[in-house]
C-alpha cells in the first residue's frame, strides 16, 4: 500500500507593517511608531515570527508616500534592503518582498532577488504587483497610470524573463577546477536573449543559481486579470476576503484556472488576510477593537476609502450612506478592493463612518475579535471548508499583536494538529511544500 500522506497543515504569514495594520495603531501606547525606520524593531518582530514557527515574514510596498502623513506613521525601508537585514538576524523563516512589474525592469529585480535567496540561504519569495496608483506614475514620468489590463500584460512578459534569467546559470554550471584553471561551465551560462513587446533582455544574469533556483513567487490581486496571472505564475497567494463563501468561490475559480496552464490543483497556496484583535476574553477583544476605533482619525479614514473607490467623498456626511459609485470595470486601480469594499458597504447598509470603522484594521481584509480559541476556531473553519491553505496574519498592531498570536493562537492550532511543532525543511518553498523548481533546458550557443 501506498504511504499515508501527512496531515494537511496551515500556512501562516505574518504581514508586518509598522505600527501594526490598524490606521490608529501609532496612536496606542503599546506601539512604537518611533521605531519605523529602526532596523532592530523588525528584526525583533522577525524572530518573534520565527519564535511562532510562521512561514514567512512579508512586506508590502509602493513606489509613492501612500496616504497623509499627518495622521498616520507612513513610509519606511525599501523592503528588500530591509529583508537583508532580517535574514541576518533569523535562522529559518520566509523573507517575502513585494516589488513592483510596473515601474522596475526584470534584469535587477531578477539579480537582486537571486541574490537576497543567496544571503538567507533559500528563504526569499516575490509579491508580485502591478503598481495601481497616479501618485506611484507621476514618481515615474507620468500624469497616469498604466491601464488595468496593460499593467497584467506587463507583468506577465516581466516574471517570465525573470524566470529565464534565473535559469540561465544551470544548477551544476561552477565548476571550481582549480587545477585546470575552470572556474564555470561557460555551455551552463548562456545568455537569454530575450526579445518581446516590452522587454529585450540579453543575460545571463550575473548571479549564479540561488538555493532555491527561484523565489517563492506571490501574487496579491483578485481581479479577472489577477486571478488569471496568478493561474499561470504564483505559488502562494494574498488575496482580501470579507466571508466564508466568497473564499471559497475564489479559491475555487483560481484552482479551476490551473490546468490550463499544465498546472496541478495543489500547486497554489492560498491564504487570505485576517487581522485578529486578541483578548483573554471576548469582552477584552471587543473593548481593544473599540479602542482602536475611538482613536480614527475620520479625515484620514475617508481619504483611504476615496482612493479604494476611486470616488472623492470629501464634504459627504459621515453618518449618510455610500454615494453612487463607477463601474468596476471604469476602475483603473485595485478592481478586487473596491469590488470587494463597495459590496461590503452596500451588503451591510453601512455608513461612511461606520465603513471607515469596518475598514480601519484590514483595509477590506478580514477583522476577527475574540479569545486566542475563537480566533483558532475561525481560521481552522475557513481551512478545513476549502476556503484557505492558511493566512496572511495582519496584526492589527505591533509588536504586542504578533507576540499575543505566537504565544496564544499558536500553541491553540498546535495542539489542534493544524500547525507545525518545528520547521521541517530549510527553504521557504519547504515551508510552503512546494519543490524546487528545475532550470528549463537551454540550447548551447553556437559557436
């Protein structure tokens, strides 16, 4: 008989922003927002991750000063400089950094991912996005953005030169024959030669094959477009979802996408975003949630919600209901946060300040308050129904958000038999149970 296949396990990421991902959350006392530029206090969150046996540490990133700094503890590191810095200071977990295909070139995203999986030893994955945003175009030479579908049509051509460049050193090409003098198998280095619509790329990259031959490749974005990318490239999977069935309705689609691309159902790892407000009891949860609320700022709440719905709602009361809003298809930024905000608002009859309230920890992503078991319940419920592989942990604010998930939540999903007791493999693609992917044959250059 056939050996019986391990037990399914979830998949946590723990998404670090700042303060915490709750826009009041520089306003708490227990955060520190003077530390945001201070490399030792994401190494500290980090080992914390990493102390919880997490997958993955992940940052988000935009090519413009996202929102206004009056009221929020905006800006910070380049994500992948940073991650450098936190590979020194951890042994094991996933270092995931989000780089843009819109306003990059694939030649150095490729090198300097190739050489951020070099310095951790195989834990560097890729959030793959198309930037969305006038303010990121206008750091860039222009009044706006690429269209929705040419920004996709980008990226596509952007990853797949990516790939070929980090293919073009085979796994065996150093040599290190120090008697004849060959350092490199000059027939397992080859140029790409890579000619396309928007890219000509000659290679090779002068990074050798890294240890895990390519990033974990992520892709955030739910949309026609982003589903059907995410079909034909990522591995792993952050996507907002407000209810049990819409996740699953999407895992679903994005599964029923793979085979077209010659993929298999288990080669995605989906894991929606879920920002948990934890207290030793629920009364405790729901009075931090509460809290936090109290300390929102609604001119700062408002702006962000205009900019999800691509619609100006300065002067409109906050007690009055959403106004009319465009078409998603009219929508040329993130289509899937405003489907998915503006269903929310409409689904629920919720007013503007009561949306700005529903959106304040998650940004469209889910908010559970509870005691560590509720919130162990909800995440066990979404997994083991089809909806998620496991989440994208956004603590709503730092560090004490992520320290009461490691030592509270954690050790709930341990002795459920839903989470890992200690980290099985070195790699970020053994964490996520994925393989290491072959170098694609290449034909030697003639001579």
């Amino acid at each position: 008989m056939p050996p019986t296949p391990p037990p399914r396990q979830l998949h946590l990421n723990a998404f670090l922003m700042n303060a915490g991902h709750h826009d009041a959350a520089w306003r708490h006392p227990s955060t520190s927002p003077e530390r945001v530029t201070d490399p030792a206090y994401f190494q500290e969150l980090a080992r914390t991750a990493e102390r919880g046996l997490l997958d993955s540490v992940f940052l988000a990133d935009g090519l413009a000063l996202w929102g206004d700094v009056r009221y929020n503890a905006l800006g910070g590191f380049e994500p992948l400089t940073l991650l450098a810095a936190l590979a020194t200071a951890t042994r094991h977990i996933g270092l995931i950094a989000t780089v843009s295909t819109t306003f990059n070139e694939p030649y150095p995203t490729a090198r300097a991912f190739a050489s951020l999986d070099h310095l951790s030893g195989g834990r560097a994955g890729w959030n793959i996005v198309t930037s969305g945003s006038a303010d990121e175009a206008r750091n860039f030479g222009r009044d706006e953005h690429l269209e929705h579908g040419l920004r996709y049509e980008r990226a596509r051509e952007f990853v797949d030169v990516a790939v070929k460049l980090w293919d073009s050193w085979d796994d065996d090409a150093i040599v290190l024959d120090r008697a004849a003098g060959v350092y490199a198998d000059p027939d397992k280095v080859r140029p790409i030669d890579h000619r396309g619509t928007h890219f000509r790329v000659r290679g090779p990259l002068n990074v050798p094959r890294s240890p895990q031959g390519r990033p974990l490749l992520v892709q955030a974005g739910s949309s026609e477009d982003g589903k059907e990318f995410a079909a034909r490239h990522a591995e792993a999977v952050f996507t907002a979802q407000q209810t049990l069935s819409g996740a699953r309705a999407f895992a679903a689609d994005l599964r029923a996408r793979l085979a077209r691309y010659g993929r298999a159902q288990d080669a995605v790892r989906i894991l929606p975003g879920i920002c948990p407000v934890i207290g030793s009891t629920e009364a405790e949860a729901r009075a931090l949630e509460r809290e936090l609320t109290e300390l929102q700022v609604p001119e700062y709440g408002l702006a962000q919600l205009s900019g999800m719905l691509g619609t100006d709602l300065t002067g409109l009361p906050l007690d009055g209901p959403l106004p009319d809003l465009p078409d998603e298809r009219d929508i040329n930024g993130n289509r899937s946060r405003f489907a998915l905000v503006a269903d929310l608002g409409r689904r629920e009859g919720l007013t503007l300040r009561e949306l700005i309230a529903r959106l304040g920890g998650g940004r469209g992503h889910r908010v559970v308050a509870g005691t560590p078991e509720q919130i162990a319940d909800e995440l066990q419920e979404w997994f083991t129904r089809g909806a998620a592989d496991g989440f994208n942990i956004m603590p709503p604010h730092l560090p004490r958000g992520l320290d009461h998930f490691v030592d509270q939540v954690v050790p709930v999903l341990q002795a459920r038999g839903l989470f890992r007791t200690e980290y099985a493999g070195h790699t970020l693609r053994e964490h996520y149970g994925l393989a290491r992917p072959a170098a694609r044959a290449h034909e030697p250059l003639a001579v």
